[in-house]
C-alpha cells in the first residue's frame, strides 16, 4: 500500500502556529483581503482575535498589550491602507518603548511595482517606527523571521517591529514530504518557544560609585518611571525603599510600581522633590518633556541614571553615575553592594522630609477642597470625587486609563494607584486617541467576563480570572477620535467603563447659549465641539449601556450601575463645566510642570 501523503501545509496555519509557538495568546486587527486567513487560522489555533473598527485604535492595543504583559502585542493588518493606518500604533509604542509586532498583508509578489490591489512599500513605510521590519522571501522563512520580530521587540529598549506577509505566502502551501525544505521549517516551528529577554547588569564600577553617592545624600531622590513598572521592578524597588527610606516620585505610568499612599511617595510635592534633591536616582524615566528635560533639578544634584538603553544615559543633561541595565536587576546589583558596604553616617534626611511631607498635605487639602464645590455644572475635581467614591468598595480591582488634557491631568492627581501596570494613558508621545484601544487591551489582559455561551469559537478564557475592571476617563475630543471602538467592546463582552468627561471642547468648550451666538457671529474658536453631544446615546447605538449624568449623585449611581453591568461596556456622559469663558490654557502642556 502506498504512503499517505501528508496534507500540505498551508501559509495561513503555519504563521498561526508560529504564534502559538511564540506564546501568543491574543492578536488585535482588523480583517480583509489578504489576511481573513491569517485570522481564521489563529482562531482554530485557540489565539483570541480582537476584530476593531479602525486599525489605530488595533495597533495602540497592541502596544499596551506589550507593557501590560511584557510580551509583544501583535497586531494584524491588511495591505496598503491597512499598514499605514498602523503606524500610529508602531510610532506610540516605540515612542513608550513598549514591545509589539504589526503583521501586515500585503500584494502578491509577482504584482508588485504594477499598481497591485492596495500595493504600497509596505516595509520601507514602516521602517522609521520600527527596530526591526522584514518580508519573508518564502514560507520557511516565516517562523525564525517571526521569532526573529519578537526577540527585537523585548530586547535592549523594547519597541515595535513589523512583518510583512504577502498574499501569496499567505495562500501559498508547503508540501510536507515532497519540498526538501518542508520538513526542515515544521521541525523548526516544533522548536520555536517564546524568545526570552535577557537581562543586562550594570558595571560593577559604577554601581559602586553610585552606592557611595547614595550613601552620602542629604535629599535623596528616587524617580520611578514606566521603564520601572516595565521591568516588573517592584519587588527589587520595595526592598531599596525599605532599606534606604529614600522618598520617591512616580512618573504618570510609573505609578503604583510603589503605593502612591506609601508614607515615602512625594508624588503631590513634585516641583519641591524635584527643585531640592541632591542626589536623583532615575530608575527607566526618560530625562524628556514630562520632566522638563532635567531642568529643574538643582545644577550641583549628582544624577544617577538606570536605562535599558546606554545610549539614553546623558541624554539632555549630564549624567554623574551611568548605570545601563534592566532597572530590577540593577537595583538588586545596588542593594547587594550597599549591604556590603559601610553607612557613611549622618545620612539623617529628615528635615527634608518634612518639608516634603508638608508640602504634599498642603497640595492634597487643596486639591480636596476643589472637589467640595457644590456648583452646576459639576467642576472636574468634583466630578472625579464621586467617581472616586463610587467605586471606594471596589477600588483595588479598577484598572485606570486617562486621556484627554485637563482631563488626564486632573485624574492623575485625584486617583492613586497602589499596584504596578494598573494606568494607561498618552504616554511619551502624548497621544490623543489611544484610549479605547489602551481600554480593550487592558480589559482583555486584566479580566475578560465572558460568559461561555458569549465567547466566539475557539476563543480562549482571558489569561486572569480577576474579574478587573478598566475605568476609561476620557476628555470628549479624546473619545472621538476611537469612539466606534464601543462596538468591538460590546461585541468582545468587554465590561469596560468608559467615562466621557464631556466640556464641549478641545480644553474647552462653550455653553449651548454662548455657542450659537458665537456660531452666528462666526467668532467660535478652533477648540469648540457641539455643546451637549450624547457620548452615552452612542454608546448605546454600539451596544454599551449609556448613562446621562449632570450632578455628582448621577454621576455616583451611573458608575455604581455600570460597575453592576458585567457582560458588556458602559459609557456614562458625564457633563461638567464648558468652561470656555476661561482664557485659554495648555494645562496639558503645563502638565510636565505640575503633575502632583
Ligand atoms: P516615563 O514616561 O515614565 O518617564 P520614559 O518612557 O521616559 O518613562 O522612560 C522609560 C525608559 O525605561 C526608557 O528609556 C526605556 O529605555 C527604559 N526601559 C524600558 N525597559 C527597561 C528595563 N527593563 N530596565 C531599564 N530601563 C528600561
Ligand atoms: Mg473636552
């Protein structure tokens, strides 16, 4: 009897496999010629897909993905438009150094350079967004090169590779048996595995500089940013705060690496931490924007800087103690040495302290005594109040995503966090629009309430069985850049709360009185959106829940309701002052300054 011939394999299956291989679990997209395939067969190999409406808001989810769960998010795109459209999402996450992989379709090889269906230079397009973008030439390339994406992704800074997947790959078959190289590429995939990231230590020199200038400080400084929380730093950073008592300062996602109710966080005394330290240990924050690119440290402050990326070391300001490392590793390089090594006495910060201490009660009591204002329209301080209080009983399961200027500025300060990877927001590139796919991403990752019967076929139950739920407070302009996104939600079962803090404006928007008779004098600023747009009517033409809330004791009910709504997404309208008749100011901008 003559042999079976085994079945060829076909393209679609074994990029799928490849990323079952690689540890995928979830892939985010948008579907069409020439990917469907690709989808479908990560659906039969038990990988969840996350169909969006618009490839951004798909590739922003992926980034987050990256940092949430330190593996690249992936993304999977059609050809041509369907590329370019994500790039936003590559450039935002190497802009945050966070790791993903866009697979893009793209035209037949053999149409190429004749106006193919949806032809572009796919590769050449993305290049400047990405560490690493490569096609493979034929299908045995497709797991090492895939593989190869991944360990780019999570390794050195991790950021945002791409492959491009040519429709005739992707229909192409490989005949196990009869093509010499067949079997070589299936023995290779069996041995892919999930490339590990390798951590990287610091001179040993100079982390004995930096134990000795440590040792001498005065005002220490310990400046924790998202590179921290991307390091899954926090059991290394606990004991380093333990042992030394040095206060320290999160940046916006660095938040919650250590509690921001910790007796040492000086979070709310911000501009005096930075104006009077003299020794600051950066630990992953980028000397950038967000802190005025070290300008306002003291001149005499020593500066000891821990990066991934040596290169970063110096960047903007001179750094005294470079330290090139993964910072949970390096941290535990600096506590070794400094149990080693003699205290150099009087290393008695207290006054500074103090003042520390003081300065951070005088900002909280002003910042509780904005929420008091019992005025209509509600202020943002007081609308943050009751949604703070709404979910007091259940806050240690809130997962927070901010964007919007006034709006995630605000927020950061009304809302601590108390564990790691647990915020959202714009981010480095400060990004508007990011929200819904930031809020899919992290529902997905923290806690997907997918009742069997709901869940599509072959879709796997989320990777945490929390039950987490993500709180969206999004700036009007804001939600509608990624606003159909509600659809994907509802249509994924996703619980997640999205907050619209509606003022009819981009910073500011106008009353309806004073907007139709500026509109009829034709004197309405660039920054005015329709006053009174129903965000929640929307939502519920997408499927969510809607809620309309104009008082704080609305604004309380509608989050306690949504909180109840398990199964599907809820956008409460929440409608605070216009505040056009404010001059107009770039909170958003002064932010870097005065984020408490
Ligand atoms: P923030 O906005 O919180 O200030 P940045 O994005 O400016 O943070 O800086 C994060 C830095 O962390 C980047 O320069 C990045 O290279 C670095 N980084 C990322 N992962 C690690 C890691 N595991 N160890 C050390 N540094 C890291
Ligand atoms: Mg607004």
């Amino acid at each position: 009897m003559a042999e079976a011939t085994p079945a060829p394999v076909h393209g679609a299956t074994l990029m799928a496999q490849t990323l079952r291989h690689l540890g995928v679990t979830t892939v985010f997209g948008i579907v069409g010629i020439p990917v469907v395939e690709v989808a479908d067969a990560c659906i039969a190999e038990g990988i969840r897909f996350i169909g969006f409406r618009n490839e951004q808001a798909a590739s922003y989810a992926a980034g987050a993905w990256g940092f949430l769960t330190g593996q690249p998010g992936v993304c999977l795109v059609v050809s041509g438009p369907g590329v370019l459209h994500a790039i936003p999402g590559l450039a935002n996450a190497q802009a945050n150094a966070w790791p993903m992989v866009l697979l893009g379709g793209s035209s037949p090889t053999s149409e190429r350079g004749r106006g193919a269906f949806q032809e572009w230079a796919q590769v050449e397009a993305v290049r400047p967004y990405t560490k690493y973008a490569a096609q493979p030439a034929n299908l045995d390339r497709v797991p090492t090169m895939f593989q190869a994406a991944f360990r780019y992704a999570i390794n050195g800074r991790p950021g945002a590779c791409y492959v491009d997947l040519p429709a005739d790959l992707i229909q192409g078959a490989m005949s196990l048996g009869s093509e010499g190289t067949a079997e070589l590429t299936m023995t290779a995939l069996q041995g892919l595995s999930p490339p590990t990231r390798t951590l990287t230590l610091a001179d040993p020199v100079q982390i004995n500089r930096a134990v000795d200038s440590l040792r001498r400080a005065q005002a220490p400084l310990v400046i924790v940013g998202k590179g921290a929380a991307y390091a899954r730093a926090e059991t290394a950073l606990t004991a380093f705060i333990d042992r030394t008592g040095f206060p320290f300062l999160p940046t916006s996602m660095g938040k919650g690496v250590l509690s921001d109710t910790h007796p040492l966080c000086v979070g709310a005394a911000r501009s005096e931490a930075l104006k009077d330290a003299d020794v600051i240990l950066l630990l992953g924050a980028r000397l950038n924007w967000l802190l005025h690119f070290g300008e306002r440290f003291s001149s005499t402050a020593t500066i000891i800087q821990v990066d991934v990326q040596a290169e970063e070391l110096g960047h903007n300001r001179t750094v005294d103690i470079p330290l090139a490392g993964d910072v949970a590793a390096v941290l535990g390089q600096i506590s070794s040495v400094w149990q080693s090594s003699p205290s150099k006495g009087g290393q008695d910060f207290g006054l500074y302290l103090d003042g520390l201490r003081a300065r951070r009660e005088r900002n909280h009591a002003t910042l509780a005594r904005k929420a008091e204002s019992s005025a209509l329209p509600m202020t943002y301080h007081r609308a943050f109040r009751a949604i703070r209080e709404a979910l007091d009983d259940v806050y240690d399961r809130v997962v927070l995503v901010g964007e919007g200027a006034n709006t995630m500025d605000i927020a950061r300060s009304m809302f601590d966090l108390h564990s790691p990877r647990r915020r959202l927001d714009a981010g480095t590139l400060a990004t508007m629009g990011v929200g819904m796919g930031l809020a899919i991403a992290a529902q997905v990752h923290y806690g997907l309430d997918v009742p069997n019967e709901g869940r599509l076929a072959g879709q796997p139950p989320s990777p945490h069985q929390h039950h987490d739920r993500v709180v969206a407070i999004v700036g009007d302009s804001a939600f509608g850049f990624s606003a159909m996104e509600i659809e994907t939600a509802a249509r994924t079962h996703l619980p997640l709360i999205v907050i619209v803090v509606n003022n009819n404006g981009i910073y500011h928007g106008f009353s309806d009185d004073e907007y139709h008779s500026r509109a009829a004098a034709h004197n309405l600023p660039s920054t005015a959106l329709s006053p009174g747009t129903r965000y929640d009517l929307l939502g519920e033409a997408l499927g969510a829940q809607g809620f309309h809330a104009t008082t704080p004791e609305a604004l309380h009910a509608a989050v306690r309701q949504a909180w109840d709504t398990t199964t599907r997404p809820s956008v409460i309208n929440c409608c605070i002052e216009p505040g056009g008749q404010q001059k107009l100011e770039f909170n958003w901008m002064k932010s870097g300054k005065e984020i408490k």
